[in-house]
C-alpha cells in the first residue's frame, strides 16, 4: 500500500483533504491523524472490520480497547446505554480536551471496538483537524496512538511515517503535537469516578467538577490487581537502550548520573542522558538530549516520546534520565516514564 502524507494548517483546512480522508473513513480504511495529545490511527469505531484493522496495523493486543473519538456533544447518546451526570459535568468543563470518559456503551459499538467489554470510552479531542476529520468521516472515529504496539506514542507525522509507511493509506500532518502524553481516563460506571490513566487532566482538576475521585490501585507498580484499563499492563514506549531514572535531589542526580556515565564509557558502553534546559550544560559526557524546560511542564511532555524515538536512532544502549515528580502533570509525566523505564529507578 502507497502511503500518502498530507500537509494540514489547523488555521485553514483544506476541505478537500477533509473529504478524501472521511471517504477513506467511511470505506473502512485507516486515517491517521493529529491530535492535541499524540497522533492517532482512526478507524470506523461502528464497524468491527475497520477497528479489526487498527490491530493489525500496530500489532495491538485485541483485549486493548479503542477510544471512540466523537466532534459533537449530540453524538454521545447513540454510543452510550446511559449518560451519567459526572459525565455531563465534565464534558461541559473539558470537551473538547484531553479526558477520555469509561461509560457503559450502547449496542450499536461493536465488541471489537471495546475488546470485548460493556463499555466504551470516549473522548472529543481539542484539535481543528481531528474534530474536521471525525465529523467527515462519520462522526464516531476509534483511535489509539498512532505507533506500533511498544513503540512510544507519536508527536510528529514523522514518527507516524516511521511505524506506519505502507500500512495505512492517509496521513494527515498537522505538525507537532502540544501535550504530547496521552489523554487522561476516568472510569465512570462507579460511584466514584476512577482514574485509569493520568493526563494533563489531574485528579485535582476533576474533584473540583465532581467531587472525590480515586486513582486506580493497580497503576502502582507494586500492586497484586491489574490495571482497570487493559492497556495499561502493556509495557509501552519501551525503548531500544536499557532506560533508568535517576531520583533525588538535582544536584546529587546530576552528579550521580555523571559518575555513572563516566563508570560505562570507561567500560566503552554509549550512554544517553535525559535532562532539562537547567542541567544539560552540566553533563560534559554521554549523548546529552534536553527534555525541556522546568517552568514549563508542556515543553517536558511534548518531547517526551520524541526523544525516546531518538534514542532508538543513536547507538545508546544506556540512558539515565533526570525524574519529574514535581507540577500538575508530573504524574502523568512519571507514569510514561516509569514504564517505559520497566520501573528501574536509581535513588540518591
Ligand atoms: P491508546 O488509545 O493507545 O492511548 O490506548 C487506549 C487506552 O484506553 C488503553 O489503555 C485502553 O485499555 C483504555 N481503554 C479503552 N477503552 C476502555 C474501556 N472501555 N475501559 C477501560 N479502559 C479502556
Ligand atoms: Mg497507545
């Protein structure tokens, strides 16, 4: 299959594209396109056969459910039995936006969009091109992270092209992503709303809509139960290089990450190194890549995966990356980093 990228300015969209990728929608076939968290791979989310081929595509487990991706608040009530009133409160206050909601789901959404459960989670992204998109293609477009399966979530068309070049017929390139990290999810068929995955919607944000909300248990590395979203047992974003975090105060981390460079290169192993614009002057070995700036927890999520994706390019089979616990989104910073790290952190 001839893979076509195009070009699109958020601020002027060419309808003519939009029509070309809502027919291949409709037909069935995969659109990938971008989102203001990463870049998505859009199917159908009504035909079984059209999500069939977003597993194929990224070799995706077919226990991982789908996210429904809607444009319009009237397009909720056919794909959900029931609207819960947290629902709508939190619609009216972040849709469109980076929260993807867990309802219990209608019969017209197939089990192959929700990997065979009762329920379906959607989202309305914040995004001109993807809301264009959804509504011409149908207005109930199912779409994960538009990677393989493993490999970290794309920020960039680029990054698309990379996993998905003549396995998807359309890729709509509207440059770079700005969050970067993918949305957060809250489970909402119990009493008390649950996040499954952090995003750059906090746990703080949604109790001030809704009142308590808890934090799925199995999230924590050490817990017995699994996570409530399937796809979050996966070990995603795992990088070619061994990836370990390196925790405690700045300078003891830059010192140890120091050490611990000088230890491998002496050993001749090529280390990589994650830091930020207030450290990376003070790693004088290793290649040396800049997350971003501290006083912006966006410019730190937004590179994210793309640096992940550079270190796969460059011959690190090492990286040790400064921690990022602190601001509102260091969570869900720390969750992807966490696991693409396997959980290996190094304390000082
Ligand atoms: P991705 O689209 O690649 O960001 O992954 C979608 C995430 O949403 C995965 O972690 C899924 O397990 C989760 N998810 C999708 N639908 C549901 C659902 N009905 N219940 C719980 N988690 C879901
Ligand atoms: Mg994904």
């Amino acid at each position: 299959m001839q893979t076509i990228i195009r070009k699109v300015d958020e601020n002027c969209i060419d309808e003519m594209i939009m029509k070309e990728a809502g027919a291949l929608l409709k037909q069935g076939a995969l659109v990938a396109f971008p989102t203001e968290t990463v870049y998505g791979l859009g199917a159908n989310a009504l035909d079984s056969e059209a999500a069939a081929k977003i597993y194929a595509a990224k070799g995706r487990p077919s226990d991982n459910p789908l996210i429904v991706h809607i444009a319009d608040m009237d397009a909720l009530p056919l794909i959900t039995a029931e609207i819960p009133e947290a629902a709508k409160k939190l619609a009216a206050k972040f849709w469109p936006g980076p929260l993807t909601m867990v309802m219990k789901k209608s019969e017209v959404v197939p089990y192959g969009t929700t990997g065979g459960l009762d329920t379906v989670a959607v989202r309305m992204p914040a995004h001109p091109i993807a809301l264009e998109m959804i509504r011409h293609g149908g207005g109930y477009i199912a779409a994960p992270s538009a990677n393989t399966s493993g490999r970290p979530s794309p920020t960039l068309a680029s990054h698309v092209a990379d996993d998905m070049d003549g396995i998807v017929p359309l890729i709509l390139d509207g440059g770079a992503v700005g969050i970067g990290i993918e949305s957060t999810i809250v489970d909402l068929t119990d009493e008390i709303p649950t996040i499954l995955r952090p995003g750059f919607i906090t746990k703080e944000m949604l109790q001030e809509v809704v009142g308590e909300v808890q934090i799925d248990k199995g999230l924590d590395a050490d817990s017995k139960t699994p996570p409530k979203a399937p796809g979050m047992k996966y070990r995603h974003y795992a990088p070619k290089a061994e990836l370990m975090i390196v925790e405690g105060s700045s300078e003891a981390v830059v010192e140890k990450i120091n050490a611990l460079v000088k230890e491998n290169e002496e050993k001749g192993i090529c280390t990589g190194i994650i830091g930020t614009e207030e450290t990376v002057s003070r790693y004088p070995a290793g290649i040396v890549k800049c997350m971003g700036t501290r006083n912006d927890e966006l410019s730190i999520s937004s590179h994210l995966y793309g640096i992940l994706r550079e270190f796969d390019e460059s011959d690190a089979k090492v990286i040790y990356s400064e921690s990022f616990e602190e601001g509102a989104m260091g969570s869900a910073i720390m969750n992807r980093l966490l696991k693409a790290a396997g959980h290996k952190i190094i304390h000082v």
